[in-house]
C-alpha cells in the first residue's frame, strides 16, 4: 500500500503538533526540577524556538 503525498504532509504536520505539546509538557515538568520558572507563554514561545531549529 502507498502513501500519498497529501497523507505524507498531513502525518509530518500531525508528527510535529505532537512533538510540539511533547516538548511543552516536559518543560513544564522538567524545568521546576533545575529551579527554573517560566510562565505558559515563555514554555511555548521556548518550544517554537526549538521547533524552528528542527
């Protein structure tokens, strides 16, 4: 069975959203540990910082 390019773009996008929320969710856990305190914006303004240099 082959994939599509429209399903190929739609699971890149669909791998990416996840990773994004993935990569939130472990800052907001993770960083508390290290003493580090950041607000929702600055987690989510950090994750597209790192998901733009991916």
């Amino acid at each position: 069975m082959k994939q599509s390019r429209l399903m190929s773009l739609v699971e890149a996008i669909v791998n990416v959203i996840i990773g994004y929320i993935l990569a939130i969710a472990t800052q907001i856990v993770v960083f508390p540990w290290f003493g580090l305190e950041a607000a929702l914006g600055e987690h989510l303004a950090i994750g597209l910082a790192f998901v733009g240099l991916c």
